[in-house]
C-alpha cells in the first residue's frame, strides 16, 4: 500500500480486506475503523485500543493464561456484533467525549 489511501485502487483493497469486518489492523499504517458513524467507528476503536492494552499488560505478566469458556466469548462476540449496541454506546459517549475535549483542548474545532 502506497500512504494514505488517496488512490481508488488502494480504497477497493481496504473495502475487500475488511470485507464485513469493522477494524484493521493496518501494518505500518495503523489501525482503521468503519462504522454507520463517527461515534460508533470512535467506540470501536477504543474497544480495539482497550483489549489490545489489556493483552499486553497480561502477557508482559509472563504467567500462564486462562481461557474464557465458549459461553462468555459468544457473548462477548455478539454485544460486539449487534450494531444496536454500538450505536447506543456511540451515542452515549460520544457526546460526552467531545465535552471532554471541549474542556482540554479549547480551540481544536477551528
């Protein structure tokens, strides 16, 4: 991949790599999320950022890790899967985040 996807072939590889898949992993570029907005794309980013920290803080541990039962991760996997979801949690937060960067970041939105 040549940068940025500025090029529409680059755009027809993102689009067939994701597939029905709403993150990826970019190598030497990142990461890239999707979603119906910018607020559900935002959760699922920070979803994304909060598992990958969780995972390395446990295996930096160095112990031996225990597996989730098939239960737990099916509904995990499905709160995750259900748009409903992400779009309530989008709305949720998404509000109150700009709030936050309202009062850090005074000026950003210029």
């Amino acid at each position: 991949m040549r940068g940025q996807p500025f090029y529409l072939d680059e755009r027809e590889r993102l689009q067939r790599d994701l597939s029905d898949k709403h993150l990826m992993l970019l190598r030497n570029h990142g990461t890239l999320a999707v979603g119906a907005s910018i607020s559900e794309a935002f959760v699922r980013m920070y979803m994304l950022q909060r598992a990958c920290s969780a995972q390395v803080r446990t295996l930096s541990m160095g112990r031996p890790l225990h597996e989730v039962s098939a239960a737990a991760r099916a509904s995990t996997e499905a709160m995750g899967a259900n748009p409903t979801t992400l779009s309530s949690y989008g709305q949720l937060a998404w509000p109150a985040l700009l709030r936050m960067l309202d009062r850090r970041m005074l000026g950003y939105d210029i």
